[in-house]
C-alpha cells in the first residue's frame, strides 16, 4: 500500500529537518521506479528512496544498502550529469498533496525535482528555474520543455491519519517515521519475495512434472519394445544348432524346441536376405537389447517416479500454503541430479551434468561445479569459447559458466546471478562479499602441470559483490536444487 498524503507530510517534515544544509553526493537507480539520493549533510550520510512503483510509492531514509545495475539506467545518468553535487535549499509537501518538491541549487543554477507519489500515475520530473520540464522517469516523450503541471486533486482529500499503521520499536532511531516505514516495506518485500518466489517455483515444478512424465512414458515404451526380444535367446540358441540344416533365402525354418519338455516344432522367421549366421547373431542382438533395457530403464523408471513424487509432494505443499523459500541448512537443499537419459547430451556431446545448474533473471543457463574434477569438466568440456566465465578472486571456489550466443552480451542482472553464485561456492562466502572476476571461456587456460582446475585467466574484469538473500531465494527456486 502507497502511503497517504497524511503520511507524506508527516515523513517530510522529519526529512526536511534532517536534510537542512545537506547536498547530494551520488545518486543511484537500482529498479526501473526507484531513485536512491546519497546525501551528504554536516556529520551525516543519508540514503534518501524515492519509490514510484504503483503500490507502495513512497518516500523515506534508508538503512540498508541496495544492489545497483552495473548500467545505470539512461535517467539515473541524466540525474548524475545534472543533480550530483547540487545543494538542497528545502524539501516540501505541495497542499498538503502526495507531491513533493525538492528545491536545488546546481552549478547551472536552480532546478527542483518534483516527486508524484500519485500511485499509478507517479512520476519523478526535474524542472528548471522557469519551471519547464527537463526530463521525467516515465520517459514521456511530449513532457520535454512544457510547463510543468500538477496532476489534478482527487475528488476527495485522503483522511487525515498517523503512521500508526507502519508503528514498530523505533525509538532508538533518530528518524522514526522512516524507521517505521523502512520497516514496513522491508516486511511487505519480502512477504512479496515469497510470494514470487512461490509462484515462480510452482511453474517450475508444473514444467517439470510435465516433462518428467513425458520421459517416464517413453522409458515404458522403450522397455514395451524390448519386452519382446525377450524368447530371440532362445530363436539364436536354436539357430546355432542348426547351422548346417538352413540356407540362405528362407522365410522361415521349423526347429525343435528342446528347451520345452514336450519338444514341440517351433517356427522361427529369418530375414532371407541374411545367411543362417546373419539371423543367429540378429536375434542374439536382439536379446542384447532386452537385457539391456531391463537393467537400465527399470531403476531410472523407478527413480523417474519417485522424483515425480517428490514434485508433486512440492506442488500440493505449494497449494496447500505450507511451502518455505529453501535455506542453505534446509534437508531439500541436498544437491540432487536430475533424472536424465543417457541420451541426453550437450552441444559438444558431453552431458550436462552434474553441475549445479541455476537459471539467470533473464533466464540464461548458469552452470556452479561442486569439485575440482567438476571445475575441470564444466570450464573444458562443457562451456564453449563465448560462454561467461566466474570465479572469486585469490581465493579456492567453484568455476561458474553462464550460457551465452556466439557475440551476445551479458545482462547485467544475469551477471550479478553468476557473480552472486561464484561468491556463494567459494571461501568468500565466509566473509559474505569479495571480488569476483569474469571474462570469455576462450580466455581461460589450464595450467599445465597442476591440479584439475587449476586455470590462467587473461582479459579478465572485476565486480564486487556482497550476498544478497533475496537474490539467492530467487536463485534457488529456479534451480534443479531441491
């Protein structure tokens, strides 16, 4: 829920105080409707987040860092160009409405940045002296140099309320109305984490159910198919001693069956384009084959079903609301491979497994070894030449290979994915963030001599990342970890 005008100016007024004399000294953008000023005041810095997502518009200090887009979005760089290093003269409500105007002073001259906190229509707008509009974050084409205009009053003022509904121990905080409004929508987030979460896992799990069962039926076929070659020992058995009695061209040949006690004639069909030798070694073949299906396709039915239990077991928790995002000490945690044909293979012809295997926020492929012999697979078996390639700095840890089209570049939420994945399986984890290096699969070398996955890295670059909980939540209902 979006805070109500009441609320609004109840939180500027402790605001405004708070940032008297202060300028601002960086300026962030880590989602598509939200701003983050850093401003720097006598003694002080603040976190100032200006949310214009529809339902839960608002505006507060902040405690806790944020992740940011290695990119900064194209109007975070208008505001770094324009803003950064600007003065702030006042911050006030406008008639007691849900817009607020932050006055400044910057190298040009004053400007102020308007903040609608209008629900779905909420906005940001930097205007100039004049009060023409220089640039919006819905990025309205047609607001550029036009006068600025308030957006009309709803009928009805909201009523007049406290913060009383955000009301927590905040006390101690020297700020207590955005406390209590942190604290609100850290709650409310991460109610919203699960909930996405669970609804992300349940389509995972449906897919693959789906296609778990798909596979289970064609192991039941095959096994149907092979159940007949089951006598063709016998057929062989009789053929080979029988040699010398059929010739080459018969359709069929009546033997005795003496592996029956009542010695019946048995009919057996040949291919008359094969000589008595050709048939004999068919039919063996053949049997070859059913035996084969016994002992491979039985256990991976069986396996097949019982991860299909599981899954479903997973879908009903789901359904019936008693589902948990996983923890790293949660016993469903325990790597497990997943069922898989021997036929299923990678590009290169290797299997794509056992990695670890997770799927980006774009949805790209990110592969995590669990060993050095893994490490080893993953970076020279597995990934190609223009796969992304991780690794924690300095430090012992998984090798981490992202999926990638020949030339294609690397979304920055998805490499923030990988780079949180290397800090996770590697010593760093200890410390909770770390450097993490990454660069093209062709740019790492094995190191000759030493230990598998041991590697040389050329034309690598560096991220710094901390472990970021929501992250690895998302992360790991989109795994095959369950």
């Amino acid at each position: 829920m979006a805070l109500t005008a009441a609320e609004i100016g109840e939180v500027v007024d402790e605001l405004a105080r708070a940032l008297a004399e202060g300028w601002i000294q960086k300026i962030h953008q880590p989602t598509d409707r939200t701003i983050v000023l850093e401003i720097r005041t006598p003694g002080r810095t603040h976190q100032l987040l200006l949310s214009c997502h529809p339902e839960t518009t608002r505006l507060h200090f902040i405690t806790e860092a944020v992740q940011n887009p290695l990119v900064p979005p194209s109007f975070c760089q208008f505001l770094r160009a324009h803003l950064q290093g600007a003065r702030i003269d006042h911050l006030e409500q406008i008639h007691g409405d849900r817009i607020v105007h932050l006055a400044l002073s910057t190298k040009k001259g004053p400007c102020t940045l308007v903040v609608e906190l209008t629900g779905i229509t909420s906005n940001l707008l930097v205007l100039d002296k004049t009060g023409l509009i220089r640039r919006d974050l819905n990025g309205t084409k047609d607001l550029p140099g036009h006068m600025y205009v308030p957006p009309a009053r709803p009928p009805q003022d909201r009523p007049t309320v406290s913060l009383s509904r955000f009301s927590q121990d905040t006390q101690k905080s020297p700020f207590p109305r955005s406390a209590a409004i942190e604290g609100h929508y850290h709650k409310a987030e991460a109610t919203s984490v699960v909930q996405t979460a669970q609804n992300a896992r349940a389509g995972i799990l449906r897919r693959s159910i789906k296609k778990l069962r798909r596979r289970i039926d064609a192991w039941h076929e095959d096994l149907a198919k092979a159940e007949k070659y089951k006598t063709y020992a016998r057929y062989g058995e009789l053929i080979k001693a029988n040699l010398g009695t059929i010739r080459r061209g018969q359709t069929d040949v009546a033997l005795v069956d003496y592996f029956n006690e009542e010695l019946p004639s048995l009919t057996i069909p040949l291919d008359q384009t094969k000589t008595p030798q050709g048939n004999m070694d068919d039919y063996f073949k053949k049997h070859r084959k059913h035996l084969s299906a016994e002992r491979e396709l039985r256990p991976r039915i069986a396996e097949g079903e019982k991860e299909l239990a599981l899954l479903q077991q997973e879908v009903t928790s789901i359904e019936q609301g008693t589902w948990q995002l996983p923890t790293p000490t949660h016993p469903s945690l325990r790597a497990r491979p997943p069922v898989r044909s021997g036929k299923e293979k990678g590009k290169h012809g290797q299997t794509q497994g056992p990695f670890r295997r997770f799927t980006s926020s774009d949805g790209l492929t990110i592969y995590v070894g669990k060993n050095a012999r893994e490490n080893d697979e993953l970076t020279f078996g597995l990934a190609k030449s223009d796969d992304l390639w991780l690794h924690a700095r300095g430090t012992p840890g998984s090798h981490v290979v992202v999926r990638l089209e020949k030339g294609a570049e690397i979304p920055s939420e998805t490499l923030r994915d990988a780079a949180t994945l290397a800090l996770l399986y590697s010593d760093l984890k200890k410390s909770g963030k770390g450097d993490i290096i990454y660069t093209l699969r062709k740019w790492v070398k094995k190191t000759k001599g030493q230990a598998p996955g041991a590697v040389t890295v050329t034309q690598e670059k560096a991220l710094f990342v901390s472990l970021d909980k929501i992250r690895l939540a998302s992360l790991r209902v989109r795994s095959d970890i369950r």
